[in-house]
C-alpha cells in the first residue's frame, strides 16, 4: 500500500481544481453552459467526502474551518438562488430567455454572509412550483454524478426533470418555459462563491 499523499501535493492538486474550476467558468459565462457540468465535478472533487473518499479541501485539513461566501437571498425562513430576489435571473439572449447567475452583482449585503460548511452545502437554494426543493449540494451532486458532470444515469433525477422542464413557473412572454437550464445556473453560482471562499481564506491557494 501506498503512503499518503504529502501537503505539497495536496496543495498542489487543490490549485489545480481551482484552475479547472475558473476555466469552465470563463467558458460558461461566455455561452458554454454545458460547462457548468465540469464545474460541478470539480466542485465535487474539493468538497464532498463519502466513506469511500475524501475531498481535496478535507485532504489540505481546510474544508471545516472556511465561512463559505453565501449569496443565496433569504424569503423568509428560507434562502434562495432561484427564483424570488434570486442571484441567478432570466435574462433576454439572442431573442430567447436564458437564466443566468449574477456572481458577484448584487447588493453588498449579499455579497458579506458567511456560512459554516454543512451550513452552506445543505441551505435549500431553489424552490420549484410544486414544493421540491434542492440545496447545493443537490444541485452540485445531481449534475456531476447524475447528469454528465462524471456520469449519466439512465434516467434523469425527478426534481432535475421537474427543474428543467419549467419548474421554476418562469416563462417567456409567449408562455413558453424559458430556456436553458436552471441547475447550472445554480452551479455557476455555486462555483464563484466556492472560488472567492478559496481566495478570501486559503493563503496558500495562489503560491506555487
């Protein structure tokens, strides 16, 4: 059996998802939206640990310690990306409606929360018409294990069909669902968020 892997390298392998992570998302803000799906696997990579792996971010001993950025706006008791005071927004492109996340375009007090990891990870982010609700997590894991990040399942996730196909109740003028796809908007979110956590507090992230 091998040794475990040593803090330059860990460190090292972080940065490089990091690098993965703001191409895609160079990519994607220009028209790539099929982008978002490596965007989430990258997410995956540094944050979500199983009992058969560790992340990144837990391997470098950072992950529980961050106050991850939290762009999500609170409606009452809960916090949303989509849709009412949202960070992600339909937007008109090429004649058609699109959804698109707002990054760091929002009110300062928007852009100052923090939250503790699980906090954040597991805050319900999206409410659909009929009640279903994701959180990050969902929407992170959905993408990237279920819906061609690293893997397509044979059938599409209930709430991600439910989501795409115009559960959101946005609609074009004409009363068309709006097209594009709601949950990798959501990644996108979700990846600049975990990208300003990341330069905010790892001192090391942009050392080589």
């Amino acid at each position: 059996m091998g040794g475990g892997r040593g803090e330059t390298e860990v460190r090292r392998l972080v940065r490089e998802q990091l690098g993965f992570l703001r191409v895609s998302a160079a990519v994607y803000d220009v028209g790539g939206e099929a982008e978002a799906k490596r965007l989430a696997t990258s997410i995956r990579v540094l944050l979500h640990d199983t009992s058969r792996s560790i992340s990144l971010l837990s391997q470098a001993g950072v992950k529980d310690a961050l106050e991850y950025v939290d762009t999500a706006a609170r409606t009452g008791s809960l916090a949303r990306m989509l849709p009412e005071g949202s960070s992600i927004v339909p937007t008109g492109l090429a004649g058609a409606e699109r959804y698109r996340p707002l990054l760091g375009n929002l009110p300062p007090e928007r852009l100052t929360r923090r939250l503790p990891f699980l906090g954040w990870w597991r805050t319900v982010v999206v409410r659909l018409t009929t009640g279903q609700m994701w959180t990050r997590e969902d929407a992170v894991l959905v993408v990237a294990d279920k819906e061609g990040g690293a893997h397509v399942d044979p059938d599409s996730h209930p709430t991600y069909a439910a989501l795409v196909d115009g559960g959101l109740g946005w609609t074009r003028p004409d009363g068309r669902p709006s097209d594009g796809d709601p949950a990798l908007a959501v990644v996108r979110q979700v990846a600049w968020e975990l990208e300003r956590t990341l330069e905010e507090q790892v001192s090391w992230i942009a050392k080589d």
